[in-house]
C-alpha cells in the first residue's frame, strides 16, 4: 500500500532536465580521475540511487519527535548507529554525553474575559513550569525587541508582553529577528512583566507556533514565554483595535530532567591520510511536535546518503569521512557543555588539529543554490574542480563567506577547522521550522537526491585531494 | 497599528483588472433601470464599498470559535442582531431553538508501544467520550468505505479502524467521500470494532484534523470516533508497512449538553410585495477550533454586505429581502428538528409559500465562477439580465443545477421554494476547512467583494423583478 504523495513523485522541472541532461553527457575531456568520479556520485544520486529518502522515512516514522535527552532521541541513535554499520561504515561508535533536559508536558493559552478563546501557542524550550493555576495577566504589545528594550523598569508590572515582530520570507529574515525569542523573556522580566508572549518567528499561515530554546540566564528561562501562533497574535491585535482588554491565561507543566543525549559517528577510514578527517555533519535530535523531517531529519539522510554512496566505490578516498549526528542541537546554549557540538569538541580535542574541514546540513531539504567557500579555497585548482562539478546542478558561487557553517560544527571552526558552506533554498523552511507540521510530506524527494549529490561530490573531492584548506583558507586568493 | 497582511492587500490580478473596466464602463444602452443599477451595486461593491470585512473581521475576532449552541454563539447572534439593526434593517429579529449541544473537552490521540507518538487528532462532532483511562486497540486500515464494509461482522473485535479515504482536490471530492465520516461509526461497530480513526477529509498538507459530525444511530454515534490528520494517517500507514504493529490510544471527554441555538432573521421590507420573500442565507455558528472565518464568517459577511449595499438605495426593492443568519448548521442530522434549517421552516410554515427564492453563501470567499439556475429561469427575460451583469465577473452559467441549494435552505427547497446558488472557486477551501487553521487570514479581501457584488445584483434584480421563479421553474425553458 503505497501512500500518494504527489509532490514527491515529480522533480522540479529544472531537476528533471538537469537528471537527463547530466546523465547523457560524457565526461569532460579535461576532467581529471576525482572529478570523473565525482561525476558520476553526483549523478548517481540525480537518478534516484542514494538512500536518503528511505533513511529519513524511516527515522521520522518510528521514532517521530526526538527531543533532546528523550527515549525517542535514544532509540533513534541506537537504530542509526545500527544502520550506519550495516552500510559498511568503518567504525560507528555512540558517543553519549549528560544533558539537563527540557520537557513540555500539559499547556494551554487562552484569552480570558468578555471574549474568551483559546490560543494556539506553545511553551519555548527551556520555558518554566507557571503555577498550577497558570498565569494571567493584561497583554501589552510591542512591535520590536527594540520598542520592548523602550519601555522603562517596572512599566509592565503584573503584564504579559506580546513581542509580536513579523517575519518577512526573505534569506536572513530568522536570523534578524531571533534575538527577540532570546532575549524579550529577560528584557519582559526586567520591566516587571509575568509572562512573555512571542509572535511565531514563520513565514507560514498554518495555525502553528513555532518554538525554539530562548536564552537562559543564571541558569533558567526568567519568565513562562510561549510562542504564539501569527493567526493569534493577530487576533489580539485585532481585539486591542477594537478597544477591548486582553488578558491571558497561560498554563505549563514544563520540567528539567536530568538525562543524556549521545553524538553517533561513523567513518570511512582514510586509504592513505587516515587522520586527516573531514566532518559530514547533521543532528538527530528535533523540537516535540513535528518529527523533524526537515529540522533536521534530512540533513541527517543528506549526509549518510553522501557518505554512503562513498562507501560503494571499489577504494576508500584519501581522507577519512566522519558522519556526526549530533544530540542535542536544538537546546544549545551558549557557553555550555550540554550540547553535541561541545560534546564533540571535548572528546576529540586531540584530533582537532587533523581536522581539515567541517560541513553541516541543517536547513531542510530545499535544493542546494549556492556554495560558500574561503576565497583562497575558491580561487585553487580544487575550487575550480569543485565548482566544475555543482555547476550542471544550478549551483553557483556565494556572496556569503562560510561563517561558523552551523550550530553543530561551530565548535569545530572556532577551534580553527575551515567549513565550506552549500547553501540551500529556504524560501519555504519557515513555513514548517519548529512546529507540529515538521512532516515528512515537507520533503520533495528530488530536491533530497540533488543534495546528496551536491555533498557526495563534494565530500568525494575534498577527501581524495591533497589540498590544505587551512593555508588555502589563511592565503589571500590568487588574482 | 496595522497588521501586515500582504495577501489581503492586492487584488488578484483579473479581479483588479476587472475592477478598472468595470469603474470606467459606461451602462450598456439597452439596458433597462433595474439592471443599471444591480451593475452600479457590482461595480460599488468591486471597489471595496461593501462592509463584508469589517464584518466578518469583527465577528470572528470578537467570537472565536462558535460552535453550536455555546455561550459564544449565542453572543455572536446578539452581536449580528445589533449590527444588523445598527445597518438600518427593517425589522430583526433573534429566533431560538432548543438544541441538544456537544462539547469537546480535554481530548488525545497517541501511538503506544515500541514507537511511542502523539496523533494530531480531534474528536469528530457527536462522538462520545471515551473511559477515563481511554481506549486502547490495534489499528486495521482501510482504503475505502466500500472496503470497511466487506469485512466480515466481528472480524473488528477490540480493534480500531483507520478509514484511509485520500481526498483529492476536485470539485465534488468531498461530497464523494463524506459518507466515509456519516456512515463508517457504524459500519466498525457492527464488525466488533471499539473506536474510529477518519483520515482527514481535506486537501491541504498542513497537520490539521478536520472534524465534522458523524451520523447518529438512535440519538447517538456508535463509537468514539476520530478525525486524523493526513501526515499522521500516512505516518501509521508507514509503520503498518515496516512491519510493525500500531496499537492507539484514545481519550476524550466529549459531552451532550442541553442549550439553545438561533437564527438571526433581518428583514428590507419590499416596497410593492412586502410578502414576496427572498432568503439569503448563511451560518453563525462555526466548528470549534478554528474561528470560522471561510466557515461560514465569510458566507455571512457576504449575505450582510450585499443587503446593506441594497439599502443604502434611496428606496427598497419591489420584493422584501430577508438575511438569515442561521445558527447550528454544523450539527445537522436528518429528519431530527435540531438545526437552524428546520427551525426556520416550523417557524415560518405559513409563509412559506409566498418564499420566492432562497439563496446560500457557504463555500469560503473564493471568487464566484459559475450560476445555477432553474433551466427555465436561465431562459427567461431575468435569466438573461443578470448573465449581462455577472459575466463581466468573470461568472458562466453552471452545468450543474441548482439542487438543494445548501444545508441551511434545504428544508425551503424541499417545501418547493426555487434556489439559485452563486457556484465558488473552491479549490482551497479544503486546505482549511473545520480545522483550527480557518482563520481571517484566509480570506482575500478581494475575493470576498467579488461574491458580495455577484449577491448584490442578484438579490437585488430578483427583489425588482415581477418574474415567478416557481413558474419559470416548473416550465420548460423556452427553444
């Protein structure tokens, strides 16, 4: 019985061209061994023959939510360990590591008063527990985290702040407005207010809240803060319009456990530089209401896939390829040690050194656009090669520089290891990022296969050259 | 402080277009008064003169959820009266019922066992509660109704059946499929089985459950019986598929409740035939998770607004028009006398045959495409009239007739009163349909002045005309 899933069954026009093009084309003449094989990697995944969609089907149906430190988080990492060896990986080894974790329990949001209602909205990871008969209080809006950092000390005694900041569908949009879910429960507390109200960083008009982990200080969260779906906030915008009080009710059972949570690695030994490791990197954890199909169940599908795919051909690259998936990305704090990227980081610091590059895949499964390299890489026989490789698939140089890569590898490059950076479309991501409607049927399946080819391409290259990355990192770029 | 509603700003691009020609169209010589001005009420109303946002904003931003006999049903229809009156109607009157109301309560769905997982789900109207420690049975899929009912009596026994109808999205794909939620309580009970899971009927992909009530069997439905969303239908078909058994537990708290619904009955008095009477009917009460803005917020901002645009003319029309804004349309069950529809008629049973037409705005506020009319009546002199005035709408006569017209007119029909019904674009409307994602932010502001321009000069050309609709329906139409 197989489930009809239109959007999955047909590539992108563009992809499907690109399939039948790049299939039909013969080598390059001047194309060297390495992009030959790279070649065909990309190609072999364009038609269909990597294992991503299966891999990520299956992780997101029997395990579902997976949230940091949880059984279902756990048990993923058992049954991806597993299937990592019996894809003929070198070495997996689960790396576990203590974790204070976060669960949700029962909630609920509600206007009280004339006009009654319930709201669809959602404690924020690392929100505290409210009293049992929850928190009420009078909404006040703000517009920006800037016009809340306006308000003066104790102007919003007894209050309940509705930073209700709107979320444009452009690249960096999240990026901008962030801060607001860090840090309007602290700048709220500060003035007095008793609860925190946060319009759904989105871009989506699903009724969803999309949560996210919001920064603690002194150790915890200083206020119950709720996200709230963009339907709702502009429903109590409307009421306020219409000259009516808006209070709220917010109700959370929301408790610390102790736990665990675990890093799963597994490698493709180097043929000839062994210690010479290239970090493939995704995380397994997810936020509790979707199954974390995009966020970041294919990103983990994406880079097995691409290591799998390695892993057929009759030799091992030069380097050695090490799949991470990470626990724990989801609630990361900074200058904590209770995230996989810490974790990591703590237990192989001796290798560091070796590491020669790092990459995460953490934006959903939206086709790869762009690549970020460090100019010196860029401008290098490799980067030529590379770029020779990605281009047939619509992929072209970035204006961005590769940054910190991710929250997973970001460790790793602050210690030094350059990242390369394959830059996705996320024009529909926030859409889904963080809510219950994180499903599987968000993933257009050839959208999936061209990211896999993008990596195994590349991961292929970058493990069989003999290019330095750090000096070619370091090195201004040629003219 | 305006929300940013970037969908609701700019008109479609025909619409726009259309709006442009229209203003600048001077009336075609041969047409008669009566006609010019239903093409003045259209182009008034495509210039965003009508009220029909303001209303259906303020309703469902006020009122939430109205679910059928609630406390905030019973507000909303003194609210409407007011406004109503407020309108300059000529007489309005609220009109109760008693009704035996179902309320929701504290409800859940999840997957036990070895994958443990919680369902979007939600109870389906009418469905009894469960036990307190809930129900708890192994699914058993099934494709179709038809397939539900060639399983054998008792080869259910403890079981729960997930009826895993795919809806697709074509006109009439609901009505096709909605005997799956009527009739499959039933049928599972009869075959042993101890609850009912309906994969959702609906078109979008968002992970919303879409209830809906079921059909009761002596006064009651058979089982606990669930709407699934359709992420976590496929979800336990892919489970099913891997090998596993899916044992699910459900719980709820759902209660009959005796209470009181209304119709809200606003009447323009008809200038030379006051006891000539057209309906324009439309629903207040709503499911209870979303605020009913397509169901039916907008069907009663259209019926409202295309009146209120009528008696804004300097007199009345020749016909009295009277908007009915029923309430309990939701609940509907045949042959019982506990819906606005039925009310209605027991009400007005002596005038009932001076009713010349009736008319329904239930389908959301997408674009008016087509009009049904009785063949005779397409034929006639009026028929012909207001084809000149809608198509430059971009509306065609229906191939289909006009049938019942809809829930809330159906007793009308049936006592022999004619119906024309104004055909909608409803290819979205079940993307959202009774599921907490009907909110006002899907509702194009420019789509909705197109449907009540489309009511206006309809209404009003058949409040002017001395046409007989039963006669004219009963006719022949001429070669």
């Amino acid at each position: 019985m197989t489930p009809h899933r239109p959007a999955m069954r047909r590539a992108p026009p563009v992809l499907g061209c690109l399939i039948a093009l790049l299939a039909a084309a013969a080598p390059a003449p001047a194309a060297d061994r390495a992009e030959r094989t790279a070649a065909r990697l990309r190609d072999q995944a364009l038609a269909g023959e990597a294992i991503a969609y299966g891999f990520v089907s299956e992780l997101t149906t029997r395990f579902g939510p997976r949230p940091a430190g949880s059984a279902a988080e756990h048990a993923a990492a058992d049954w991806a360990a597993a299937r990592l060896r019996a894809l003929g990986f070198d070495r997996v080894a689960i790396e576990p590591f203590p974790l204070v974790g976060w669960t949700r329990g029962e909630e609920s949001a509600e206007i009280v008063g004339a006009h009654p209602q319930r709201l669809a909205a959602a404690a924020l990871g690392g929100s505290p527990a409210t009293p049992a008969s929850g928190i009420e209080g009078e909404v006040v809006p703000f517009d920006s985290l800037e016009a809340l950092r306006a308000a003066p000390v104790g102007s919003l005694e007894g209050r309940i702040v509705l930073l209700n900041q709107r979320m444009p569908r452009v690249a960096g949009g999240y990026g901008a407005l962030v801060p607001g879910r860090l840090f309007a429960p602290g700048e709220a507390a500060d003035r007095g207010a008793v609860a925190l109200l946060l319009r759904s960083l989105g871009t989506g008009t699903a009724r969803f809240a999309h949560v996210g982990s919001t920064r603690y200080r002194d150790g915890r969260v200083p206020l119950p803060s709720f996200a709230l779906a963009g339907a709702d906030a502009d429903q109590i915008e409307r009421l306020l319009a219409l000259g009516e009080t808006v209070r709220v009710r917010l109700h959370s059972q929301a408790a610390h456990v102790d736990t665990h949570s675990q890093n799963v690695v597994a490698e493709l030994h180097g043929r000839e530089a062994p210690d010479e490791v290239i970090v493939l990197a995704a995380h397994l954890d997810s936020w509790d209401a979707g199954t974390g199909a995009i966020d970041d169940g294919a990103g983990v599908a994406i880079v097995v896939a691409a290591a799998e795919l390695i892993a057929r051909l009759p030799q091992r690259p030069r380097r050695s390829l090490r799949v991470v998936l990470y626990g724990a990305e989801e609630v990361a704090q900074p200058h904590t040690p209770e995230t996989g990227g810490a974790a990591y980081l703590a237990r192989h610091a001796a290798e560091v050194g070796d590491h020669v590059l790092a990459m995460e895949s953490d934006f959903g499964a939206g086709a790869v656009q762009a690549l970020s390299l460090p100019p010196g890489v860029a401008a290098s026989d490799f980067g030529r090669a590379l770029y020779r490789v990605l281009t047939p698939m619509a992929i072209v140089p970035s204006r961005e520089p590769p940054g910190r890569g991710g929250v997973d590898i970001a460790p790793l490059v602050e210690a030094g290891v350059p990242a390369f950076v394959l830059r996705q479309d996320g024009s529909r991501y926030f859409d889904f990022h963080h809510t219950a409607d994180d499903t599987l049927d968000k993933i257009d399946r050839a959208e999936l296969d061209q990211n896999v080819a993008a990596w195994a391409a590349l991961a292929w290259l970058a493990a069989q050259t003999g290019a330095d990355f750090r000096a070619l990192s370091a090195a201004e770029p040629a003219e």
